[in-house]
C-alpha cells in the first residue's frame, strides 16, 4: 500500500527479488514518472551486492545529461546550474533483510557522509525558470516584466535507517529519517525594478525643490538683512536657497540591498534585482525555528497564500524606502546652502561680495568667510562688510535655527513623508507589486517545491516471537526527498529531486524457532592491528546465545571465541579486538547461532593505521598552566603517522621559548609527550605548537606561564585533576596521589575502588592546600586481585571530583614499585620487547588510563575534562605478545 497517494513508486526497485535494499543520491530526476538520471548515485541489495556502496558527484558528466522539456530535448545545465555545488556524495547499505541505510549529502574529512556543516559547505544549484517556461510553452512572461527568474536552492541531504525491521526517525521531527535543505531563493531581474532607480533619483530632485520652498517660506529675511544695515554704503543683499541633496539621497537607497523587517525580500535598485528568500515563507506548526528543516512530511513551499504575503511585503518594503530617505534628508542638510550676496556697479568701482552658508553647519555656529570680489572705490567698503560679515557670524545661527529645526522636525518629517509615499507609490510600489503578480501566477503553473517529501508503503508484518506470532501494519519501504521541484506540477512532467535516500525492508517471520536468518555487520569495517571493530548481529534464536569468532584469510581462529546473549529479537552487540600483530587482510567475523548451528559472517578489513587516520589534528595540554621548570603533557590527535612532529613553547610573538621536542606518531595517528617549561621562561600567554616534519598542517594549544611564588589562577581551583605514582602496583604496594584544580581549604575523601564503583580498603583524608592541590599516599590493600582499579578523590563540598586509574599485577612489573620507571620508555624491562605494553612515546600513566577507556566496552566511566578520543585510546592501549588484548 502506498501511503503518499499520487507520487510516484518508491525509488528502491533495483533488488526486487532480495529480502532488502537501499539508495540513494545528491539529485535524481524523472520524465513523466520515468527515470531519467541521478547523480552521485549508489545502491546495494542484501544479497547480491549488500555494500557499504558509495557514489560521489560529478558535477561536469551531470551537466551533459539529456532531458526532455515538453518537446524539446536540452542538456541539464542549459536549465540548471550546479557550479556550485559542495563536495557531496551518498552511500548505501543493506546489510540483511531487516538492516538497511542509505544517506546523501556532505563528505567529511574521514570519508563519512552527513547532514551536519555549514550551509556554504554544500553549496548551491540554480533552475532557469524563465527558461522552463519558455520550454513548456507557458506564456505570462515578457522581457519587459522579467528578463531572468533564477531558483537557487541549497543542496539538500537526507538519511533514512532501517534497523531489526524498524525504519527510525532519527531527529524526532518531519517524521522517519531525517533531511537538510541548506537554502532557498527566488532571484528576479526586471527592468521595472531598474527603472525604479531612476524614480528614486527623480524623487530626490522633488525633496530638492520642497526643502529650498520651506527654507524660503520660513526665514526671516528682514533679520538677516538687518545685521549689515550699520554698514553704510552697502545695498540691500538678495538671499537665494540651493538644495542639491539628490544624488545624496538616491545613493542612500540606491547605493546598497534592502531587506524587508520579515526578511523575505531584498531589492537591489542599482542593479534591477529582487531576492525572495522562500524559507522566510515557513511557519512551523510546533511554533520551533528550524526552518525548512523541521517540516511535516510532503510541504508545499509556493500555495495561494504566497503573493499576498509577497505583495505586503513589498508595501512594507517600501516604507522602509520612505524611513531611509528621511533619515538621508537629516544628514544631507549640509547640501543646503543659503546664499547671500551684496552686489552694486559704481561709476568708479563695484561692490561683489558674497556669502554661502551650509546650513547645518551655520547653525551648529561653524562660518566660511565671505568672498570679496568687489573692485575700484567700492574696495575699501567691501573691506568693511567683509570684516562685519566674518564678525556677526554668532548672531546668524538664531536666524537660521528655526528653519534647521523645522526640516528635522516631526512637522518636516511628515511634509517629506507624504511627499515621499504620494511619488513612491505609484512609481514604484504598484509597478514591482503588478510585476510580481503574473510571476508568481507561472511559479504556480510551471513549478511544485515540496520540502520533505516521503512515499512509504506498508505490509502486514507477522513477528515471531518465542511464545506466539503478532502481526502488524509496518513501513517496509520508504523514499525520502529533502526537497523535490516538479515542473508542470498539474501532468508531473519532469521532477527534479535533491538529497534522495530510500530503503526497502523484508521484517517478517523474525526470529521464530527453528526459522532463524542470521546476519552479522561490523562497524568500523576497516581498522587498525591492535584495534577494535564492534560486531552487531541480528536474525538469531531471541533470548539464548550465540559465539562470535574473528578468522584469519584462510578461515583460522584468531584469538578466543567471544560468547553472546541475543535479546528478545535475537539480535546482539559486542566488541571484537584485532591482535596488535594481525598481518594485513580481510578477516571474516563470524557469528554461530548456539541452538541451530546457523552462522553468518561479515569481512573486516585489517589495513595499516595511516590509511584510516582523519589527518585532522589537534593538541591538547594539560594542565592548561604551569609554572617555569614545570612539566605538562601535549597530547596530539591525527597527524600523519610516521612522521616527526616538532612539538615547541612560542611566546605571544611567536619566538620559541626553550628547544623542541621531537616525537613521532604511532599508526593511529596520535602520540603523548612531556613537554618542560624553560626556568627562564617569561610569564604570560603561551602556545605550544606540533608541526609534522613533512609540511602539512599542524596544530596548536594555548599554555599560560606562571610567575613563580604565586597562586595558580582562580580557574585551577574548579579543574580538579588526580595522578598516581606509580600507575601499575602490585598488591600492598603505596600510591602517591597529587590533586590540582580541588578548592582550596576543602577536605578531599581519597578512594580506591574496583570497576564496579564497589570501595576496596579504607578511604585517605587530605586537605586542599592554597595552591589547589594535595599529596598524599594511599596503600593498595593485600589481597586485592590483578587488574584494573580507580583512585577516586572526592571533596567534601560537593563540588566535582576526580579519578584516574592504575594496575594492580601479580608479581614484579618493572615498572610497579614506587621507584618505577614511568618515562613513556615502555614497560618491562624497558627494552621494548614484546612481553609489555606497546612503546608509544607515552609515559605510563596515559598508557594505563587509555585501556580503561577500553574495557569492558563502557564498563567504567572515566571521569575526565579532557577525554583522548576513542580511536586514539584503542591504539594507545594494545597489548602485545600473550597479553590480552583491549
């Protein structure tokens, strides 16, 4: 049954005859419901080809695809654009008849693919609507109304999961699966938005002429005149206005983008354009603010709602128009000049003098001098009136201030915006709002954008369990679209979609006794030697047991047989360690049914550690401040393995401070270093670098430098850390422990406990020093079995506490008496050999406290600030020779 009643079959039909399937895609397209092409397109069936299957996007082949747009057969990119787009791909999956994944959308830096990173990373593709139109013989648009009609949308990603016969909604929002549209625009190019621009101009030649009316119809002419009247000799001045604000105002409208107050549209005058941000359309019915990212299934972006809101908007947008370019007319007063002129020819001489004031500034009481272009007899009297004119300058600013104040005023405020509005609207507002209105009456006809677009089919799905069979109504096939363009909607022509995953599923008949379909999956399913894999298996007799045993290539056990408990579907979960000295190859793990025999297997490939590195790097220092002469631990993550990495202190110049330190990362791309403080080293902000020896990048982290004889600063008070010397002990051995970072002042509980949380002996009391920090012993207790154990420190106040783990082992270590050698050397006897723990260039307290991040798959929880990443620690903490591995 399809549940999405008028779309088109789900899009997982090239595995018919197996029990599952998946793909998926960065874009496909159809022809009257017909599969035209994808791109970076993959697939798998569970059993023919059950993947992991990648495809990766092609933007040039794509490009030169075929389509047919009503009777006329084009290449793609003459109506699409994906010049743009980001580094996108998909991958597909179906790892047995209830196991599938598909997913489509960014690349990451470790090969993965998610709906995760920033909307530029995915980058963009246009559709030439203008050009669709015109293809598909829709009339309604003119040169003269619209000479180009861009959509450009964000490129889309979606991932759908079906795990043990259930396909998931992943987020909790838009129903099963989960999709990213990154963005969506309408860009438009019209010549009435261009002309616009010069009805913009020609407005503020009106305001021009409006303010030189006002400032003539409101200054006292009589008062200013009658400041020279002591002047004998002079004839009465004329006293013109010249406003030449224009190009002021129109620039300030013209001279960038204006975006509406609801951030739906952005009109560009200079240039004719007009942006409608089509994401700005979305109200989300759980009132949230995801956007076009949280949307039912199967949402119409373009409906009848859509130019109302688009023609208000366009009204408000204009109003924004009006605000700027009263607030232009204020700050353009200065183009305002009131000009004053005393002129008379004489027999003998002429007077010419004259005098310009801006007007803001005459009134703010900042004068030019007057210009004397007088000649003959009338010289010395021009003398005169030029020093009387520079000398009342003070008494002019009262003059001129009623006529400033009333242009700022509310009163010239609302002269300017009726002024304004009267020639806006019919220049502007209605012609943008009557050209909007056909393009929007083609979108309708030529294109249908749905956001989250699903078709799913379900079926009667009976379920065995081991007490009776229940049958039920479930999705067994699913199609997600992130967003899906159909051109001529009304006969479903052609549809372009963007970011496609889909999944088909066989869940019936699970798990019944006797008719068990096992299967086994392993993820990661390329690692390291001396990494682990984790093995998940599903189909087996529910509530009983099964064995998982890793083979070598030619099918020989590899270590002890892991033994399982299945649940109640018959499924399990368990960790797989690869041997530090596994040769390179495929090792099949194989899952073994214990009550029927039945057994599946999965391949793991074993490559070097270089080839699964994120190269990504990072560093990390601890603590994060230290005194001169102190020593703190740099540790690094995804550089290059092999490699020397130069580890160096540099000042806030850059100057190095003191001589680096060289250390070379082990095959999972990560090391651990001491690194010592010079004792001439200045206080103040420091970094330390690491910089691999090869030229690709490298990392840094901040290091503050400590006066000496002062406190370390208040932040290390609420940073508590622990160590213990030494970290591997035999029973009845003493512990050192060091606390920094505890409140200063408080008693701090010293526990030893196993990996269970249970206490083993008696607990050590201490107080905080007012440094933050603490020594003191503790005694492992005699009798205390071999393995891993935690010192747990725990202030009285409440406040957070610390722990770290050390090694309790049976007999002598080496490196287990309190004068043991915890350099990064290795254990044992220090030469390296195969009967110790694996040199890393770690001392031996990481080295410890990476195994526990290890065992038991979580059975402990390390309570740590700065966590060494998961597929660090798993390198870090192999084991060699008869010693089992982590």
């Amino acid at each position: 049954m399809v549940t999405a009643t008028g779309l088109p079959a789900v899009a997982v039909d090239n595995y018919p005859d197996e029990p599952s399937e998946a793909a998926a895609s960065v874009l496909d397209s159809t022809l009257f419901q017909e599969a035209l092409l994808a791109a970076a397109y993959s697939d798998a069936g569970s059993e023919s080809n059950p993947g992991p299957n990648e495809g990766n996007l092609n933007v040039e082949l794509l490009g030169s695809e075929l389509v047919r747009i009503g009777d006329v057969e084009v290449p793609l990119d003459e109506i699409m654009d994906f010049g743009q787009l980001g580094a996108l791909a998909s991958k597909s999956e179906a790892s047995s008849p209830v196991d599938a994944h598909a997913v489509s959308g960014l690349l990451g830096a470790d090969g993965g693919i998610t709906l995760d990173g920033e909307s530029e990373d995915f980058g963009k593709a246009s559709v030439d609507v203008l050009s669709v139109a015109r293809l598909l013989g829709v009339d309604g648009l003119t040169d003269e109304i619209v000479d180009q009609l861009l959509l450009e949308v964000g490129a889309g990603a979606a991932e759908v999961k079906a795990e043990n016969g259930v396909i998931l909604d992943q987020d909790g929002v838009g129903g099963l699966g989960q999709y990213r549209v990154a963005d969506l625009d309408l860009f438009l190019h019209s010549p009435v938005i261009e002309d616009a621009a010069s009805s913009i101009y020609d407005i503020g030649g009106t305001i021009d002429t409006t303010v030189e009316d006002l400032v003539n119809e409101n200054l006292d002419d009589s008062a200013l005149t009658g400041l020279f009247d002591a002047v004998p000799g002079v004839p009465t001045p004329s006293i013109t206005v010249d406003s030449n604000m224009q190009e002021n105002l129109f620039q300030s409208v013209v001279g960038e983008p204006i975006t509406s107050a609801n951030q739906l549209i952005t009109i560009d005058l200079s240039t004719g354009e007009l942006q409608i941000h089509l994401d700005q359309l979305i109200d989300n019915p759980d009132g949230s603010e995801e956007g076009l990212n949280g949307l039912p299934p199967n949402t119409e972006l373009i409906d009848d709602t859509t130019y109302p809101l688009i023609a208000e908007t366009v009204h408000e947008l204009m109003q924004e128009v009006t605000r700027i370019l009263i607030g232009a007319i204020e700050d353009s007063l200065n183009s305002v000049t009131i000009n004053i002129a005393f002129y008379e020819e004489g027999p003998l001489g002429t007077l010419d003098v004259s005098w310009s004031l801006p007007l803001a500034d005459a009134v703010n009481g900042d004068f030019p001098e007057a210009v004397d272009n007088s000649t003959g007899t009338m010289a010395p009297v021009a003398a005169v009136l030029v020093n009387t004119i520079n000398t009342v300058g003070p008494a002019l600013a009262p003059i001129l201030a009623p006529v400033y104040d009333l242009l700022i005023s509310d009163e010239g405020d609302n002269i300017f915006e009726l002024l304004i509005n009267d020639l806006k609207t019919d220049a502007i507002t209605v012609p943008i709002r009557e050209l909007l209105s056909p393009v929007f009456d083609v979108l309708s006809e030529v294109l249908s954008i749905t956001i989250n677009r699903q078709v799913s089919e379900t079926s009667e799905v009976v379920t065995q369990t081991s007490t009776a069979a229940e049958a039920a109504e479930v999705v067994t096939s699913f199609d997600l679209n992130a967003l899906s363009i159909a051109l001529l909607p009304a006969n479903e022509v052609a549809r372009i979609n963007l970011g496609n995953a889909a999944v088909r599923i066989t869940p019936g008949d699970v798990g019944g006794p006797g008719e068990i379909d096992p299967s086994i999956s392993v993820d990661p399913a390329t690692v390291a030697p001396g990494q682990s894999t984790i093995a998940t298996g599903t189909g087996y007799t529910p509530d009983s047991t099964a064995t998982v045993q890793l083979t070598d290539p030619d099918g020989n056990p590899v270590g002890e047989a892991i033994p399982v408990e299945t649940d109640s579907t018959g499924g399990f979960t368990v960790a797989v360690p690869v041997p530090g000295d596994a040769e390179l190859g495929i090792y099949p793990v194989v899952g073994t049914d214990d009550t029927t025999g039945e057994a599946a297997e999965a391949p793991l490939a074993v490559v070097a550690g270089s080839d699964i590195c994120a190269m990504d790097p990072t560093l990390t220092v601890q603590p994060g401040a230290a005194f001169p002469g102190d020593t703190v631990s740099v540790v690094g993550q995804g550089f290059p393995a092999g490699v020397p990495v130069a580890v160096q202190l540099r000042d806030a110049e850059g100057n190095p401070v003191g001589d680096a330190v060289m250390v070379t990362p082990d095959e999972a791309c990560g090391f651990i270093t001491d690194l010592t403080v010079p004792e001439d080293a200045e206080p103040g902000d420091h970094i330390v670098e690491a910089l691999p020896e090869d030229g690709s990048e490298g990392a840094e982290a901040p290091l503050e430098i400590l006066a000496p004889g002062t406190n370390p600063p208040g932040d290390e008070c609420t940073d508590p850390m622990i160590v213990a010397d030494p970290a591997v002990v035999e029973a009845g051995d003493e512990v050192m422990v060091t606390g920094t970072g505890f409140p200063a002042g408080a008693t701090v509980t010293v526990q030893l406990k196993d990996t269970q949380g249970n206490n083993i002996g008696d607990p050590v009391t201490v107080t905080v020093g007012d440094d933050c920090g603490f020594t003191t012993p503790i005694t492992v207790p005699e009798g205390t079995p071999p393995g891993v154990i935690i010192v747990d420190a725990q202030p009285d106040d409440g406040s957070e506490g610390a722990q770290t783990p050390i090694t309790v082992v049976a007999g002598s270590t080496g490196g287990g008496s309190g004068d043991g050698d915890d350099s990064g050397a290795g254990a044992g006897d220090g030469s390296g050999s195969d009967d110790g723990l694996a040199a890393t260039g770690a001392n031996v307290t990481a080295l410890i406290a990476a195994m526990v991040l290890l065992l038991g798959a979580g059975a402990v929880m390390i309570k740590r600030r700065r966590e060494i990443s998961q597929a660090f620690a798993t390198a870090m903490g192999r084991m060699s020779g008869d010693k089992p591995a982590v």
